[in-house]
C-alpha cells in the first residue's frame, strides 16, 4: 500500500483541516455579504469544455481521460466554463445580475511547486449580466474586503489592476497587429519570469520586430493610472479604450479601498477568455504566487451557451492564501475541543453517563465520554486530552443524594449540582459559539 497521497494532493488530518475550514467559513460569510448565492456543478466535465475556451496553459494540465461509455472527460481545472454552461442553459429565467458564488475543489496537472498544486479549493465569485465597470469594481472590492476579513491590511497583500482593452490600444498603437496580439500577451505574461532576451526572441518568432518589441515592453513597465492616461492620450482610441478602468478605480476610491490597488501593465491572465478587466491579488513583498485572479470575460458565455450577456469574476485559491495567513498569524488558534467529559466511578453510573451525555449534546454542548469502563483517573486524562472545560464525575454516592460533581477543569474546582439541574446550568455556564 502506497503510505502517502499522489505528489501535489493533500491530506487534511483534523488539525490542518481547521485553517482549510476557517478559510472557507470566511469566504462564504463575505460572499453572502455581498449578495451572492452559492452554486456548485460536476467535478467531472466533457474535456471539450476546457480544450475549446480556457486557452493552451490549462488545455495543457488537464487530468483529462476516457470514461467507460468512451466519452472524453476530464476533472474540472475551473469553475468558469461550468458556470458560464449552467447560467447559459437558464440565461432566461434568472434575474440579472446574477451574483453566484462557489467554493469547487479544482484539479490540474502541475509542476508541483510552492503555493502549485494539483489539486486546490478556490472561492469563484462571478457577476453576469452587469457591462458597467462599477461591476468590476464591486467584484474586486469583494476580493479586497474578503483579504480585509482574514486581517490582512494593503500593507499585506496588492491588487494589481490592468485591462486587455487598454492593453490592445496601446499595443496595437506601438506597431503590433491584430494578429501578433496573442505573442505580444504571452511575452507580457511572463515578463516577471523571464530574461528579457528570451522573450525578445520569442516575440520575434510571434512575428513582432525589434523596435515593436520594445514598444511591448514599454507597455508592459507602466504603472499607476497617471502613466497610463498620459501613455494612452499618445495612441489612436486610447481615451476611450481607458474610461471603464478610469471608473472601475474611482468607484474603488469611492469605498475607500483605492489604497490596496496598483495598476500594472503585466497583469493580462493567463486564461484565454479575459475582454476587459484583469486583475490579480499578490502579497505586498511577492515572495508567494498570485492570491486570486479574475477579470472580465464578456463573450465566453455567447461561445458556450450561444447567450450573449456580460460577465465578469474572479478565482481565489485555498493555497497561497493558506500560507500567507501562516506567514503572518493569521491562522485561527485552537486545537479540537469539547465541552463537557461525562465520566462514571462505577459499572452502575454508566447508563447514568450515557443518558447525561445525551442530554448534553441535545442541549447543544459537545460532549464526550469514555466508551469502555475505566479508571477515574484515566477517564479525566482523557478529558484533558480532549481540551473538555467541565467533566462531569457520576458516582454511586451522588447519584443516591440526587446530584453529580461538576468540577471547573481549568479553575481546578469542584462542586455538587442537582441532577436535575445539571443540564441548564451548563448550558448557560458555557458558551457554546465556535471558536470560544
Ligand atoms: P486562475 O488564475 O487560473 O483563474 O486561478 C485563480 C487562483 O487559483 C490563482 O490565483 C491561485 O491562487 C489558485 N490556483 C490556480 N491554480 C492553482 C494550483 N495548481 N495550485 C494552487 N492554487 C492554484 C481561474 O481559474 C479563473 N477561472 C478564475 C475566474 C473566475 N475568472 C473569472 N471567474
């Protein structure tokens, strides 16, 4: 028997999956916030799926094989081309816009790496049927306070802003064609990654001269939104390819959240969708991979669906997230607990443990006992193990004055309580929120 999981997917043993359930508690809580509605779909989709829209990258990861009806199938890498299938089947009878929200497990055959795995959560928040660029402030703004309730502050974690509409203007105006787009945003894409010479050479191969070259560079080195209107006033329809990003950044402004964003030219996304906006989220000294990424993707769902509605989102993975919050203490203290330990003295207080243990947990208390006869002592061993506040020791000589001992394990203190009042007192002595 193999004794560890595939390289690059994980085992959440208890204590591990409690920041994985922090993170998701967060999400959604934040999500709902916002309005958006959970979804979910199948894991498991037809591989065309993916092979028609996500573009060569994911194309290339996919954990894609031949199912025993002989369809090509493959898991899912993304929720996108799943949500924009679901929503183009109902496109009709859901109210715009659509506020969706879904936490899939996603799978994709990667170089495992740090912050890279094969497998991985991610929260997907999308916004169809909203073309205003107020939608794509709403949407990174939900991304930003989601960063904001984990206790991360801008000092902690960038969201880098660009759009593809101002990125075509300015490369279209820097002498690319239409036709060299693709070369010139794969250069730009792996511009922070890459020795400048090797790109060169790459966009050469892409058909792009030399002086075109370094006109895709200067591009790609603007940042912040005076650069970019001054770079844009310099090139044919560039005011108007930069008014929805203008807005986007002053509704932004507008919540007060301005101060997490930066706007960055080599942000384009990898996927192959994007029409608008993009963005990604980043830890403020980079030492880790993108937190989050999404943008706008405004015809995915007419090439899919045959639907033709605006849409927007983004992807937010469990990983990176997860170390970034480690990196700083950010990470929920706690091991497992219980209330209460039930503990008998005496073969005969057993019935009596089981019948107190269920009313506690009925009453809402978590509580435990030992499943075989055992020592006191042993018994209460355990209850410290467990983290118990209270133990409750049944004994034949309480019992027969109609009471137990409760005893404050943490005060190191005991006290008889009526039998009959055992239940309620507990129950309002301890407060049972999650993570009190
Ligand atoms: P993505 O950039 O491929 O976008 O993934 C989004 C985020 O998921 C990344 O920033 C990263 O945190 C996490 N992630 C991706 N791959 C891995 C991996 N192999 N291991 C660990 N974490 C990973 C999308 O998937 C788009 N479909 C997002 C989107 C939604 N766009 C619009 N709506």
């Amino acid at each position: 028997m193999p004794s560890q999981a595939l390289p690059g997917f994980r085992d959440f043993y208890p204590d591990e999956f409690l920041l994985r359930a922090h993170i998701f508690r967060v999400w959604r809580e934040v999500a709902a916030r916002y309005g958006f509605e959970e979804y979910d779909g199948p894991p498991l989709e037809p591989l065309e799926l993916y092979t028609a829209k996500s573009g060569p990258e994911i194309a290339g990861q996919l954990y894609g094989f031949v199912d025993k009806g002989g369809r090509e199938v493959s898991l899912r890498p993304e929720m996108t081309p799943t949500l924009a299938r679901m929503v183009a089947a109902r496109a009709n009878g859901l109210r715009k816009p659509i506020r969706w929200f879904s936490v899939p497990q996603l799978f994709r055959y990667e170089r495992h790496q740090r912050g890279r795995l094969r497998e991985h959560f991610q929260l997907n928040c999308d916004l169809i049927g909203e073309p205003g660029p107020e939608g794509d402030a709403e949407l990174i703004a939900l991304a930003v306070d989601i960063m904001r309730a984990f206790g991360l502050t801008e000092r902690d974690v960038r969201v880098r802003v660009s759009d593809r509409r101002v990125l075509n203007a300015l490369l279209l105006g820097g002498g690319v064609t239409e036709a060299q787009l693709p070369a010139a945003y794969a250069a730009v894409d792996k511009l922070e990654r890459s020795r400048r010479e090797e790109l060169t050479a790459q966009l050469a191969a892409g058909g792009i001269d030399a002086a075109a070259a370094d006109g895709v560079f200067e591009t790609a080195a603007i940042r912040g939104a005076p650069a970019l209107a001054a770079a844009l006033e310099g090139v044919p329809g560039g005011a108007e390819a930069g008014a929805p990003l203008r807005r986007t950044l002053a509704a932004l402004d507008a919540m007060g959240l301005g101060g997490f964003v930066d706007v960055d030219l080599t942000i384009v996304r990898g996927l192959a969708y994007y029409t608008g906006t993009v963005f990604e989220l980043f830890d403020a000294s980079r030492t880790l991979r993108a937190i989050c990424g999404g943008g706008r993707y405004d015809n995915l769902l007419l090439s899919l669906g045959g639907v033709d509605l605006p849409a927007l989102g983004f992807g937010m993975g469990d990983v990176v997230l997860g170390e970034l919050l480690k990196e700083r203490g950010l990470v929920p203290s706690g091991t497992a607990s219980i209330d209460v330990f039930v503990a008998a003295i005496t073969g005969d207080d057993v019935p009596h443990v089981l019948a107190l243990a269920h009313e506690l947990r009925d009453a809402g208390l978590r509580t435990e006992y030992a499943l075989n006869l055992q020592a006191v002592g042993k018994q209460l061993k355990l209850a410290d193990a467990r983290n118990a506040r209270i133990a409750v020791v049944i004994g034949p000589d309480d019992r027969a004055r109609g009471e137990v001992m409760v005893k404050d394990l943490a005060a190191k203190q005991q006290r008889a309580v009526p039998r009959a009042a055992v239940v309620a007192e507990l129950q309002t002595g301890i407060d049972t929120r999650p993570g009190t």
